[in-house]
C-alpha cells in the first residue's frame, strides 16, 4: 500500500514537472517559431528606415501581440481544443478554411527558414546555402524522429533561443546605439508607417505562429478555467521572449545605421553584423541567422500539421512522416523561389492580413457555452481583441500597396 502511495507521488510529481517544462517549452516554440529569418530581416529593414522611432512601432505591436495571443491561448486552452476544431464548433467548415489559410502561411514562411538556414551555415561554416538547407531540412525533420516529440521540441526550442539572445545581446552591447534617442523617440515618434507594424504583427503573432504554444499546451494536457493562470502567464512569456529579441535586434542594428552604414539591400542583417564586429560578426550572424531559421522550421512544421492532422485522418495517423512532408516541400520550393529579402518581409504582411480573420473567429468562439462552457471571458480582454481586429483591417487595406511596391 505504501509503495503504491509512493508510486502515486512520483507520478504526479512527474506529471506536474512535465506540465511546468511545457509551460516554458511553450512560450519558447511561440517565440522561437516567430524569431525567424524574416524576423530579422524586418527588423533591419524597418531599422534603417525609421532609425529610433521604430522603437515606438515596437512597443505599438507589444501591445497589439499581448491582445491577440492573450485571447487566443485563453480560448484554446480553457476549452482544450485547437484552433481549427474552435473554428468548426463555431461554425462547421469553417475550421477548413482556417487551418487551410494557416497552413498554407506557415508553408510561405517555411520556404523562407530553410533557405534562412542554410544561409546561416554558408555564413558560419562557409558550406554552399543548398547544401546547408538541405542538412537544416534533414535536423528539422530529425527532430520530430524522437520518441517524445513534445519534449523535444520543448528542449530545443528553449537551447537555441536562449542561445540567439545572448548572441545578439552582445551584438547590441558592441554597437553602441543612442539609448537616449530611443528612450524618447519611442514615446515621441518622428516618423510612423502601417506597413511594419502590420509586417510585425504578422510576423509575431500572425498566420500559425500565435498558435504554436497554444497547441502545444492543447497536447500537453495544460488546459481548462483551473490552468487559466499557468496559460496566461506563458502567453505572455512568448511575447515577452519575442519582444526582447526584437529589441536587442533594433539597437544593434539602430547602432550601426546611425553611424553612416548603409546595409546591404541583398541580406541587411548580415551587412549589419559584419559592420558591427567584421569577420566574427558575420559568423555570429550566421550562429543567430540559423538558430533563428532552423527553431522556425520545427515550430512552423508543428503547428501547420497540427491544424490538419484533425482535419484528416490521413495525416494523424502519420503525423511524423506528414511533418516530414511538410519540411521537404519547404525545402524544395526554396531552390525555385529566389528573392528571400522580399519574400521574408510578403510572408510576415500575408499572415498579418491572415490575423483578423482567425483572431475574429477566436472571439466569437468566447461567448459560445458549447466551445468555453460556463467560462466568463472578460470584457475588457475581449474588446481590445476586437480593436485589433479592426486595427489590423485597417492596416492591411492601407499596406496592400506597400506589399506590392515591395515585391516589384
């Protein structure tokens, strides 16, 4: 009888242990699968074109990102279901179309991180780019070999970006950027545009990436009212993850473009880097460019199968090898596609203009007693997911030129 007792403790410590790393690995796999090549590229980008008031575009999107994902991940993890079976519940079929759209976003930003990744490898190790994404696409797939695919995904997600942190933390310690300028200019912008806080948006909590640590909770089991504190506290962990790698990446690069260097149009993060630290920088980049690309490999094939496998009973019963599917079609695309700069920056405004919709359907979903039960969302969490909704409308009506202009 003691034994058993004992044996009872252990399991339910065990459990509870597993609940606290997928609590963490969760808001990692959001933030890591939004910290992605497109990631960096936006940031230097819209760096250089706004210099110190990009930090009040910043802090607009922070705001806007707690909305969105604080309503999602409530939605999802108080009625243990994913976003396409929410979406279903709501209204049948329409949970199609959602994971549809949200898979084929995940697929554009996808095409984007293997080629990210083998970047990366050219610009650490000198390897040809085919060659490294073709090696990334094979880690990426490796990953989902293991036996455990939650906790491994949990581990890595949380090594590399804790990795890409500390790298690009060094990056903004060396480049010197004007705090002062940016303490007042992100309060007091010069300068203002719809297009990067769209871009931002979407390339944050946009298209399958706001979803990513929400589904991963769903199959951890960390759901329902009594896990609400748990699911709160990592989505804004995600955020507040994503956001400080956002930040770090803003001052190194502000540092750089405000002593006169103009970035390389072809790859302005890399320019950014080299002029930063030279030779070491580059190879530094390649570290973050890689991490970055490979973790948003693992999160965008994850989250995409999860919004199908549901869906088909084809792909759930060969969840692993649909995954590695997924990957491979990533990988071959990238050799065809070309144009990764304007690719990168499309794919983060696409999965904006792909948010208000899932993010209308989330909230709907809210007040249904058939979805949530006897669960009371609060108003004032609601309505601002409400004003994000039409913010986002608003942004995307007015940025559609800009994504055209961009991609000429």
């Amino acid at each position: 009888m003691i034994e058993e007792v004992k044996r009872g403790q252990g399991n339910l410590q065990s459990t509870i242990n597993n609940h606290k790393s997928s609590i963490l690995g969760a808001a990692f796999l959001m933030a890591t699968s939004a910290i992605g090549p497109g990631f960096l590229t936006q940031t230097a980008v819209f760096t250089e074109q706004y210099l110190a008031s990009f930090g009040f575009i910043i802090l607009l999107t922070i705001l806007i990102d707690l909305a969105v994902q604080l309503n999602v991940w409530t939605i999802i993890g108080v009625s243990g279901l994913r976003g396409q079976d929410v979406s279903n519940r709501l209204l049948p079929g329409l949970g199609f179309l959602v994971a549809g759209l949200v898979a084929l976003g995940g697929l554009a930003f996808n095409i984007g991180n293997v080629a990210g990744a083998g970047l990366g490898l050219q610009a650490t190790f000198g390897i040809d780019p085919w060659w490294g994404a073709t090696l990334s696409a094979l880690a990426g797939i490796a990953i989902f070999a293991v036996r455990e695919i939650g906790a491994a995904v949990d581990a890595f997600a949380k090594a590399l970006g804790v990795l890409m942190i500390l790298l690009v933390l060094y990056v903004a310690v060396i480049t010197a950027p004007p705090l002062g300028e940016v303490a007042i200019r992100t309060f007091l912008p010069a300068r203002f545009g719809f297009l990067p806080v769209l871009t931002l948006v979407g390339g944050t909590v946009g298209g399958y990436i706001t979803f990513a640590g929400g589904h991963r909770l769903v199959d951890a089991g960390v759901t329902g009212p009594g896990r609400l504190p748990d699911i709160r506290r990592s989505a804004i962990s995600g955020i507040l993850i994503a956001s400080l790698m956002r930040a770090l990446l803003f001052l190194a690069f502000l540092g750089v473009v405000t002593k006169g260097v103009a970035l390389d149009p072809s790859n302005p993060p890399a320019s950014a880097f080299g002029a930063a630290a030279g030779s070491v920088g580059y190879r530094v980049f390649g570290m973050v460019l890689w991490s970055a690309a490979i973790t948003s490999v693992v999160g965008s094939a994850y989250t995409s199968i999860s919004f199908l496998r549901t869906l088909s009973g084809l792909i759930g019963e060969h969840e692993r090898l649909s995954i590695a599917v997924f990957i491979l079609t990533s990988a071959a695309i990238f050799l065809i596609v070309g144009r990764p700069v304007q690719l990168l920056i499309l794919a983060g405004s696409l999965n904006g203009l792909i948010l208000p919709i899932t993010l209308a359907t989330v909230l709907a979903a809210a007040s249904k007693r058939a979805i949530v039960g006897s669960y009371q969302h609060p108003k004032w969490l609601l309505y601002s997911g409400y004003v994000v909704v039409l913010v986002a409308l608003l942004a995307g009506y007015q940025s559609l030129k800009g994504i055209v202009e961009i991609w000429k």
